[in-house]
C-alpha cells in the first residue's frame, strides 16, 4: 500500500514540474511585455513597449547580478509613474519562455517576433 502511494505522489510531482508558471503582466499594476532594443550602459537599456512608445528602463541590482539581459529579449517592465518615457524591469524571460507565449498567443502582435 506504501508502494502505491508513492507512486501516486511521484506522478503529482512529474505533472506540477511540467507546468512551471511563468509570470504574466500585472495589467492593474500597469505593467507591461517590452522587448530590449539597445543597451545603454550603466544599467539602462531602450526597450519597445507593447504600447508602441520607446522608453528608457532601468535594471535594478537584483536582476542584474543573476541574469544576463541582450538586447531582443522579452521582458516585463513598469513605467513611472513621474516620468512616462522611463520605465523599470520587473522580469525577463528566457528564450524558450518567450517562444511558449507565443505559441500561446499571450504575446502582443506588435512584440511577436518569437
């Protein structure tokens, strides 16, 4: 009976490891898909917002010390609410989470080069 149960609970596990969420736009926070366009330096890069509008985002320390940004990913980010051509990264997708959205169609069709 032991036996049983395992598997059970071995096969729960294999199911909620095939489905890793990935994190969507919070549209009540105002947040928004960006694709990078250019790297400015010193932890600013130009991205392209689903909105149509160029803004100038920033990276903050806690993604910048684990993950590498390139310009062409697809990433989250939220304008200020100040300034409205400025904006900050929220998260960025790797290439094969990008590709899922798309074939989802989660994406925008403005921002669905993947």
């Amino acid at each position: 009976m032991e036996e049983k149960n395992f598997e059970e609970w071995q096969e729960q596990q294999d199911q909620q490891e095939e489905y890793i969420r990935t994190p969507l736009p919070r549209r009540d926070k105002g947040e928004l898909f960006a694709i990078v366009d250019q790297l400015m330096g010193g932890s600013r890069i130009k991205v392209i917002c689903e909105d149509g509008k160029v803004r100038l985002a920033r990276i903050p320390g806690r993604i910048k010390r684990r993950q590498r940004i390139r310009a062409g990913d697809l990433v989250i980010v939220k304008p200020w609410d100040v300034q409205d051509e400025k904006a900050d990264i929220i998260f960025r997708y790797t290439h094969i989470q990008a590709t899922n959205l798309s074939r989802r169609n989660l994406l925008p069709k403005e921002l669905d080069v993947f």
